[in-house]
C-alpha cells in the first residue's frame, strides 16, 4: 500500500512538471515581469514629440512634455502639456492616482475641464489617446488576462476590463519574451472589430535591464489617423513639489 501511494504522488509530480514546462508563465505572471521591467522610480520627466497624421496624411507635430509620480498600489499621477505649436501650447492634462480624476486646461479660456463620465472616452486634444488611454497602465489591477498562445518571440495575451462601461471589450496584446515589454496591442470596440492599435517601435535597455519605450504609434483603424510618439528626453527621481499634481499646477505659464 505504501509502495503504491509513492508511485502515485510520484506520477502526480511527474504530471506537475510536464504540465508546468508546458505552460510556462502565466498570464499575470507575464505582467508582473513587464511591471518590474518598466523600472522602479518615484518621479519621471519625459520631453518628446508628437506627429499626428491624418486620413489625407496631413500631418502636425508637436512638442510635448510628461510628468509622472508612482503614488504607490500600482497607480501614477500624470501631467501632458503641450509646448507647441501656437494653437495647442500650454493645453495641460492632469491625472491624478492613474484617472481617478482627470482635468484639463485649456490656456485660451482660462478654463479648468473635469474630465468625468463619458468624457473620459473623448479624444485628448486631437490625439489618438483619449482621456481614459491616459488612466491605464493594463495591469493586472485593471483587466483580466489570459494567455492565448505564443509564438518564438512573443507571449500573446487578451485583456478584459473589470469596468463594464469601458471603452474597449478586450485587448490583444503581444509580449516580447526576451525584454518583456508589449510590442503590439489591438483594442477592441463594443461590437467586437478592431478599433485602435498601439505597436511599439523602437526601445532601450538599461545596464539594470529594464526597458524605456522611446517611439510608439498609436493607430484610429476607423479613422486612419495615425498619433506617433517619439521620446527624446528622459529624468527620473527627479524632485517635485507635494502639491505638484494639482489643478492649481496645471494653470501656471510654466512647470
């Protein structure tokens, strides 16, 4: 009797590491790694450029910069302000504690914006981002995640929202299995179609082995409108005021 419940605990092991060798990582444990990889920094300052190009290719770029803060349990507080041209400078998108509430300052009126409700779905300034892309960071804290299959280079996941009133039904997202960052994300509309796509073009490895995303395009499908993002400077733990992600900030000539 003995000798038999040996055999048996031994078939089930046998049957656990097969099964484990078969399925490798998880699909929370595959956004976990890419959460580590992103690095570990209280405060960052990113400069870079925007070209939006439209269904005709009429294109515009503008300067941009971004302010963030880790405020811990996985969510950011984030400032966008536009530096140029004209006619955008100085429009300012405050998200505080990753889109609990969200503003925006637009310097021709004078105004304060809250961003609530539906507004979150609108589009930020003319961008392929809308308000509600701002708040994400597709963690596990905000979406379901299961693995669908994968490939000799990437992980291929599906993610789906907690929140039922959420703009997308599911992401489709394709994970680099060497640097663990996503590579591609197809997001999907109410009825099902593919209505945006978010690919990642180029990247930076630190000494640390951690991943900066440099250039990313973000795609309208519907539209045909394309918003390219091109980071050109990057300061991280850099020092910022307690009162830094407020409303009273957003309205200043300059950060």
């Amino acid at each position: 009797m003995k000798k038999l419940m040996v055999v048996s605990l031994s078939i089930v092991f046998v049957i656990s590491c097969i099964t484990s060798i078969a399925f490798g990582l998880t699909a929370e444990e595959i956004l976990d790694t890419m959460k580590e990889k992103q690095g570990d920094f209280a405060t960052q300052r990113m400069q870079g450029k925007m070209t939006l190009t439209d269904s005709k290719g009429k294109e515009e770029t503008r300067e941009v910069v971004m302010y963030s803060k880790d405020e811990g349990d996985d969510t950011t507080s984030l400032i966008v302000r536009f530096l140029s041209p004209a006619e955008v400078k100085n429009v300012t998108l405050l998200s505080i504690k990753g889109g609990e509430k969200m503003y925006l300052y637009m310097p021709a009126y004078k105004k304060v914006r809250l961003i609530a409700g539906s507004g979150k779905k609108e589009k930020f300034a003319g961008t392929n981002f809308s308000y509600e892309d701002f708040g994400q960071d597709y963690g596990k804290e905000d979406y379901e995640s299961k693995l669908v299959g994968e490939d000799e280079t990437s992980y291929h996941l599906e993610l789906y929202p907690k929140e039922e009133d959420a703009s997308y039904s599911k992401l489709y997202m394709k994970v680099n299995k060497e640097k663990f960052y996503f590579e591609k994300i197809d997001f999907f509309d109410r009825e099902g179609n593919v209505w945006k796509t978010l690919e990642v073009k180029k990247v930076e490895e630190r000494e640390d082995g951690t991943i900066r995303i440099l250039k990313m395009n973000f795609t309208d499908n519907k539209e045909g409108s394309t918003t390219l993002f091109t980071v050109e400077t990057i300061e991280e733990n850099i020092p910022l005021a307690e009162d830094f992600f407020t409303v009273r900030t957003i309205q200043k000539p300059s950060l």
